[in-house]
C-alpha cells in the first residue's frame, strides 16, 4: 500500500487499503472471543499478532494487551512466541501504563 502510494498509484493503494480492512475485520470476527478478551487459544501470540497487525479494534485493545500482560508477567512468565514476536510484545507492554517490565 505505501510504495503504490509513493509511486502514486491510488487506485491500487485504495485496493489494497480496503483489503487489508476486510481482512482485518474478518480476522477479528473469526478469531476473537469477546467475553475472554482472547484471539484463537490466548497464546502469546496469538494476542501479540492481533494487536501488532491491526486486527483488533481500538475498542478492545486494552483488554487484549491486558491479557497479553497477564499471561507474559504472571501466568506463562516466558516468551512462547520465538524470538520474531518478542520485540512486540516488550513495545506493547511498554506501551501500557502501570505495566513495568
């Protein structure tokens, strides 16, 4: 989406931009339990991904980054996701306010 942009085109920028969308909404939809604050099981990643990609909703961010928290500091206190995802769970938990890491 960005390089069509520099490169201006619109049109495919557009096209992108609204697929992403789709994506992303169907991706919440599909994966997300409300009631639990989770995506799919509530691994690390699980959680980590929805939030780094744009899946989850501006709505329900805190509560999955809480449940991200909850699970990295308390309840699993290690890394389950691979050293690729690390990095954005320390800048998400870095992000909330009364997290210390």
């Amino acid at each position: 989406m960005n390089i069509a942009d520099v490169l201006g085109k619109t049109e495919d920028a557009k096209t992108y931009k609204d697929r992403l969308k789709v994506q992303q909404e169907a991706t919440h939809k599909l994966s997300y339990n409300p009631e639990t604050g989770k995506y799919v099981k509530g691994y690390q990643v699980d959680q980590a991904f929805a939030l780094i990609s744009g899946v989850t909703p501006a709505s329900e961010k805190e509560k999955v980054a809480a449940n991200l928290a909850d699970n990295v500091l308390y309840k699993f206190p290690y890394y389950d996701t691979g050293s690729s995802v690390r990095h954005f769970i320390r800048v998400i938990l870095q992000s909330m306010e009364n997290v210390w890491i």
